[in-house]
C-alpha cells in the first residue's frame, strides 16, 4: 500500500450522495440559516418562497404522492437544518431516537403509502465527516479516524459506481430464495430506490453534524483517497468486531470473493494464522477457548469508552465472546415470528455452511414437522433474537433442568466480520500502528489512491 501521497482535495468522481433519513408521516424540522423552499409537481416547480430560522411541522396531508420540498440553503456551509424524532439503530438492541442537525439540502418526499421521505443530499464530504463521527466516537485515536474516512469513502463510491453502471448483481431487490426446504436472503444497498445509501447501520451510520478537531482532520488529511484494488474501488466493508478473524465476502453477500476481504487474523504478527477449519468441532473450541493475542479481545475500557459511541459501549463486556439462551418453545415462537419458518418444535440448530470466521452461512433448522435451511449471515442474525443476534458465528448446547428444554448460542463478534475490525483497528492505533498500515491489514491487496473527475 501507497505510504506518501501527495496532500491534495481531489474531487470525488460523483460530488455528492442522497441519504435517506427516516420514513415518517410527520417532519418536524428547525431551519438555522435563509433557506430557498420549492414545491415540485413531477418536475414542474409550482412554490417557491424563503424560509429562515423557524420551526416547522410537515405532514402527509402537506405533500401527495410524488410531490416534494426541497429546501436549499443559501451557505451550505454554514446553514443547518434540526430534524426531531430521527431514529437510530433501528431494529437493534440499541434503538433510540434523538434530533439530530444536518447539512446540505432538505428533501421530503411524498409516497404512495401515506409517508413522507426525508432525504438529506449533501456534499460528499461532509457526509464522511459525520460517518466516521457517527460509527466511532470522535475521541478515537485519530490514525483509526483517518482510515475510518478512507473506508468510509471508498465504500460509498463503490456502491454508487456500481448502481449507477448497474453491472453488479447485488443491485436488485433484496434477494428471497424460498424452497421446500431452502430460504436464503441476502441485504444490501440494492433496496434503496429514492436514495443512495440510509443513515442507519444497514448501509453506513450518518448522525448529521458531529463537530470535533479530530474529524476535521482526519477528513483534511485523507481528503479524496479511497482503497483500490487491481484497479477497481475496493467494496471497503467493516464490522464492530471481528471475534479474533475477518470474514470473507460471499459468507454474508453474493457468492463472489474479493483478493482485499481475504479473512485475516486480528493481530498483524499472525495475520495468516487462521487455524480453523470451518467445521462444528473447530467452530466450538474456537468460541469456548478464544485466543487471546487477537486485537478485539481488549477488555481495556480506556479504550474502548474513548472508541464506541455511548449506546455501544453498553455491549462492550460480551461482543468478543458471548451468549443467549431461549426455551425451546421461546426459540420456536421467535423464528416463526422473525421469518415466517414453521418446522414444528425447534429440536436442532445445525450449520451448513460457514466461513473462516467462524460464520454462519448457511443453518439448519430442524424440528418436530420437518427443517428448513435459512442463509445468509444477517437472516440468521434476525431469526434468533428479537432484534439482531451479535453476529452468526455461534455453537449450540442442548440442556435440560428436568422440567425445561434449552438452547444457548455462544457465539463470538459483533457483525458481519467482512472487512476491518472497528474494535480492533482501535488496539491498533492506540499500539502506534498508522493508518496505512491498518488498511494493509485488513485489506491486503489494495492501495490508496486519489480519487479525481473522470
């Protein structure tokens, strides 16, 4: 990987990004600054007027469907707008909602279902500012917030190269297999029509502003690089915590692989030493004995409260290794319930298929009436937890108290595993490693490069 590159704002090939902040039936927004309103019909502009620092209350019966307001900021720069009641973490244990500030433009869309899109288009830039405040805290060491920025960046144009090309098969509807005795779904940015990417952990955090010296540098120092490799944006993806070894691609996505998401061990000394094999037994002494020379297993609170946004860190003491138990009527209710699969009285949980992390591609669910096997990782995240399991790399024990039948999962990470580890790359800054040598590690065969207008 490139370790000197000349220090320059090289423009982005695509200049700005649609995000899309929350579907809702009311926006309550605050504006900070002179903004020009226009109403479209279709393309037809049938308002225009000039709001300034006000609050005001948007709801359905404002807009029809296909109708939206944009509200432009004279100075982007220094304009903002206040959105209240913005969830985040959506479906995950750590669900809340806050008012959160944004710049750029104010787009609300008016939807056949009685919504309303809000959508935030703004620079590029500015949107990588608040990703890398967003996903880590911004007391993080700043070598870790600078690669953050270069990840963040490149994944962000891979996935708007490839929809905009529409070459990648990755970019329909999210994909349901569903056979006899097979349902595999596989999630990503292909969902998304009216926008490029969400705010939300599905494709990227975006809290809005997120001011702080650390940031701004880490974005001034970066500016306009991004990972390649063999001459194509690398898909840059990254996971809270590996578990002690990176995943591969095809275990949580498309059946493809790429040289740059080769899975990896969590420390730089032993980086190709995987020693797992990919099958239960490996898979069970590799979550019970964990290893211990592997980055993401830091107990070291100090950095862990200067890394992980607040409402993370309540996971802090069990995403390396960690548990569930359910009843066996608890596990059958909750996998009927989450995706629908009935097969009788859960009796086992078996893995198919799994990668190198340890992850489950592929699991058996086997019952009283019959099995179905669900793929891939984030269906079967979903199907065992009422939010999201931690991650799928778990083993099952089968007890019984006398009167009660249980199922606990132990399992190891947070995440899909593909890509850095956040919690990891954290150890790494604070043992001195630099940003470039970070990104060699979990991305081997990639180089920084500087991203320009075509």
């Amino acid at each position: 990987m490139t370790n000197h590159l000349r220090r320059c704002h090289a423009k982005a090939e695509v200049d700005r990004v649609r995000v899309g902040i929350q579907l809702t039936s009311d926006v309550r927004v605050r504006f900070s600054g002179v903004y020009v309103c226009n109403i479209y019909r279709g393309d037809e502009v049938i308002e225009k007027s000039t709001v300034t620092s006000e609050e005001y209350s948007i709801t359905v019966a404002d807009l029809k469907n296909g109708d939206r307001i944009e509200f432009v900021p004279e100075d982007e720069k220094n304009c903002y707008f206040e959105l209240q009641n913005v969830e985040i973490g959506t479906d995950f244990h750590w669900q809340e909602q806050h008012t959160l500030s944004y710049r750029g433009i104010l787009v609300i869309q008016g939807k056949e279902d009685g919504k309303l899109q809000v959508i935030n288009n703004l620079d590029i830039e500015e949107y990588i500012r608040s990703v890398i405040g967003s996903e880590m805290a911004p007391t993080c060491p700043l070598e870790l917030l600078k690669a953050h920025a270069i990840i963040s960046r490149t994944w962000l144009v891979s996935q708007l190269q490839r929809k905009a090309r529409s070459q990648h098969p990755i970019y329909k509807k999210a994909k349901l297999k569903v056979y006899d005795d097979e349902m595999i779904q596989i999630w990503d940015v292909m969902g998304h029509s009216d926008f490029d990417v969400c705010s939300d952990d599905h494709c990227q955090r975006y809290q809005g502003l997120n001011p702080d010296n650390n940031v701004d540098e880490a974005i001034n120092e970066t500016a306009g690089m991004i990972l390649k490799s063999g001459g194509e944006v690398c898909d840059a993806r990254f996971s809270k915590c590996c578990g002690g070894i990176s995943e591969k691609f095809s275990t949580c996505w498309t059946d493809e692989d790429y040289a740059y998401l080769s899975p990896v061990r969590c420390n730089v000394d032993k980086a190709k030493d995987i020693n797992y094999t990919g099958d239960a037994m490996s898979l069970k002494e590799w979550v019970k004995n964990p290893p211990t020379d592997v980055y993401c297993a830091t107990k070291d609170y100090s950095i862990l409260s200067r890394v992980l946004k607040a409402y993370d860190q309540r996971t802090t003491e069990d995403m390396f290794r960690w548990s569930v138990k359910y009843t066996r009527e608890e596990l059958t209710q909750l996998i009927k319930e989450k995706i629908g699969v009935e097969v009788g009285k859960v009796v086992d949980l078996r893995p198919v298929e799994m990668g190198k992390s340890g992850r489950i591609s592929r699991l058996d669910i086997i019952g009283t009436l019959g099995h179905k096997v669900i793929g891939k990782e984030l269906l079967i995240r979903k199907a065992l937890s009422k939010t999201h399991l931690l991650s799928s790399a778990f083993f099952v024990e089968k007890s019984f108290d006398g009167q009660t039948e249980y199922f606990t999962l132990y399992g190891a990470g947070w995440g899909h595993g593909v890509g850095l580890c956040q919690v990891g790359a954290a150890v790494m800054a604070e043992k001195g490693f630099s940003y470039t040598e970070i990104l060699n590690h979990y991305y081997p065969n990639s180089e920084i490069k500087l991203i320009r207008n075509s």
